[in-house]
C-alpha cells in the first residue's frame, strides 16, 4: 500500500471533514467508437472491483462531491454528471460493506476511531460520460486499481453496486430521449452513422437508421458541415457537427427526442 | 395544536426511531377531470405551506418511507411512487429550516434534546400520483391543514421545497414518456379525449391530438371496449381500457412512448 498512513488519517480525522453515514457513487461511463465501457476500481479490503465513490465533505453540494470524485478518477472535470438514484436500504452497511472489525486489523487502530464509519449509510448515485481516450483512470487510498471494463462483460461487484449499475445504466438510457450528450464523446466532425452508432452503444440496441440523426437535425442540435467524408468515389458521406447554443440550451431544460 | 405531547415524544425519543439528518418529502399529485395538483401542508412552526415529509425509521427502505408518509396523508396505500432526487446543499438545514431556538421554546424543551435535529439534512424527493377523489388528505402532528393546491397557483413554500416541486414536476414530465401512469387516474372506461386531456394536463403543455393515445393502442396498453359513449346521433366516441398485464409489464421495464 502506497499511502497507509494517508488511509489512517482519513480514519481518524475523517468526521471532521465528511458528513458521516453519507456517500456519493459514480458509475462513469466511458465511450469510444462504438463501445461502452464503465470505470472500476479494485478495493484493496474487499479485493472486488466497486465503483468510484467517496464521502460528502461537509462543505460541498452532492454534485460538488461527484464532480471532486470523477475528476480524481479520471483527470477530467466537467463531465456530463446527473444524479439517478439515492440508496438506503437499512442492511446495506451491515451485510454489504466492510466488515470493522477486518478494518480495525487492517489500520491497525482501535475500532473506536471509527465510529463515524459504522451505521447505515445512504450512498447517493451519480453517473457520468466520458471519451475513453481523454481519461486518465487513477485509484483512490482504498483501491489498488483503477480500469475500464466493458459494459458487457462486467465483473461481480461489491457492495451493492451491481445494482448501482443496474439503475444507473436504466436512468442513462431514458435520459438520451431528453438531453444532448454526444459532445466531447463524438469527434468534433461526425457523420449521421457514427451517430447512429453512438446511439446503439449507450441505449444498447439496434436502433432505426435515421431515428436519433433525423431527430437531432429536426431539433436544430447538429448541423450539416460543407465538408465530406473522403471514402471512394461514390460514399463521401457529409460531416455534421454540435450547435454549441441550442445545445446547451436543451442540456438545460431538457427536450424529447425520439 | 392536538398533539403537543406527541410532538414532544417525537423530540425526545425520536432519535431512537429515527435515522439523523436524513428524511424524504412527497411531492404527491392529484389529477382529477383534467386539472393537477399539488397536497401541501400547514407547517405550524412556520407558518409556511410545505411539502409532506418525515424522518426515515431505522428499520426502513426510503420507498416504505416515502409509502408510509404518501399512505398517511392521503389514505391510499400502493401509489404510483418514483424517487426523483436527493438534495443536499450544505445550507439546507441552517437557512432553511426550522430555528432551533423557535422549536425549544415551542415545545418548551430544553434544546439539548433536539441534538439529533441539528446538523445538515439530506432528504430523498419522492413523487406520487393519485386521483384527488380518492384522497382523504390528513395533516401529520407538524401541521395544522392539509389540502390541494392547482399546480398553476402554488403559494411560495417553506424550506427549499419550491425547488423540490420543480424537480419532481421536471422528472415526472420525463417519466410520462416512459412509463405508463393513467389506471386509476381515468375513470375505469375511458375516451381517447379524456387521455389526450389527461396528457396535456400532466405535461403542461397542448399536444396533437393522436400522439399519446394512439402509442398507447399501438403498443397494447390500452384497447377499445364494445361500449361508446352516448352523446348524439352523430357523436359516440367509443371506450378504451387498460390492459392489465401490458400495463405492468411496462411500469415494471419502462418503454418509448411518443
């Protein structure tokens, strides 16, 4: 371990910075041509792969907390982020998380210093979007390992984040009808079937052709550029690119777009 | 007030019960005949109108809270429940809520025994849906009245509550695209008019005339009756019914309905 006496002194003094019994969870997405990945990191106490997440400084917003965690663990900031769902089931720091007793060994303290660790707590579950290729995935002082994992091909989680996953990846795939998200995931010149594809990846099916593409036009969020695919004589097809203004705009208030 | 004794219980043992600093309000909405509403109730110690809300039982999940306290104020068990939001500004219980030297003196209580009130509280927004008929709208021992206000003529609301409204109504208008809400809300046997009306009144906004109905016949939610209206010669509009099973199916999946 890198930092065991980083891990102690967030043990001891931990209550005085963060609002006990209280976390944020992130499933960051992480796209790129065509493939949807999630970041994980390994828990170095429960030796599973979990997600991101941390404590709520007493200070901070819970956006603030889930902005301060995904840039940690990926080096980006302002990422698409939205909250999809608190979770407090009564046993989910019983049977679900660090067992104390294996924590108290393992700092070598006395289990009293971590009281405001113990009882239950309510994690609030963020999700964020990303371009795996601008990521720079880093651990936190309680994980060895910090990766991307397919979207497919997911491993068992700890605690309860399978279920995390679960609802985090339900809410992403209804909030696609209601707001703009291929900013920063596609490249800045994009053709309609990168968008078609792009819209495949993140709702997980196959999608009509024209369905997404034909919407974003109609809504005024992409527009066609003069420039063209160079791919043979008769296949060049058109580069389309974001409408910064209207985008933000729907990022705001939302629209429907099916 | 009825019950200053049960008020003063729940101060002093309430911590026993309760979860600290983490509670859920309801935003509960009432269709009835093309109009939605909000239920409010009196807070007696601000003298505000506010959203009905409570503290988490140790033993519970957020829904069985969310259930209890939209059962209680509205005698309905079972309505349509969604989780829209957690809010957790670190300001929200010391400009916001109530003054802790104001309730002391209120109970008469010295204010050592509130210690388990203080401190910034997370509180998770649920929204519920039901037919205003079928409530009978009963305030809890914090309130004095309890009763429906037209979603077009809100009174300014105690706490950050008027952003919680705003949040749930903005989640709601999303989620009526994506799950089916109408059984119990329209009459038993319905026309396609009163399901077009009943849209425009939870959407806020006027729709074409087929969008709604005619996705909610295509995809087998609803189905035509043997029965029509009796208007006129000329006018009998025919019923529909919802389809019980495709009905829960997609409460239970969610779906694409535009």
């Amino acid at each position: 371990m890198e930092s065991l006496e980083e891990f102690k002194a967030f043990i001891k003094k931990g209550h005085l910075e963060y609002r006990p019994n209280t976390s944020v969870d992130c499933v960051i997405f992480g796209y790129h041509e065509g493939e949807l990945k999630v970041l994980l990191v390994r828990n170095k106490l429960l030796t599973k792969w979990c997600l991101p997440g941390g404590y709520i400084r007493k200070v901070e917003t819970l956006e603030e907390a889930a902005s301060r965690i995904t840039m940690n663990r990926t080096g980006i900031g302002n990422l698409f982020l939205q909250q999809f769902k608190a979770f407090g089931n009564p046993d989910r720091n019983q049977s679900q998380t660090v067992d104390m007793n294996r924590l108290s060994e393992y700092v070598k303290m006395d289990s009293r210093n971590l009281g405001w660790l113990e009882g239950p707590t309510i994690t609030i579950g963020f999700y964020a979007i990303t371009d795996i290729v601008h990521a720079k995935p880093a651990p936190d002082i309680f994980s060895s390992e910090c990766a991307w994992f397919p979207m497919t091909d997911l491993p068992k989680l700890g605690f309860d984040h399978d279920e995390l996953v679960r609802e985090a990846l339900f809410s992403m795939r209804l909030h696609l009808y209601h707001f703009p998200i291929g900013k920063n995931l596609l490249p800045e010149k994009f053709t309609l079937r990168e968008v078609k594809e792009f819209y495949e990846a993140m709702s997980g099916k196959e999608l009509n052709a024209s369905n997404f593409p034909n919407k974003l036009i109609s809504l005024g969020l992409i527009s066609k550029t003069k420039e063209k695919r160079k791919i043979g004589a008769h296949r060049s097809p058109v580069y389309y690119t974001f409408n910064k203004k209207a985008y933000e705009k729907a990022l705001k208030e939302g629209l429907v777009l099916v």
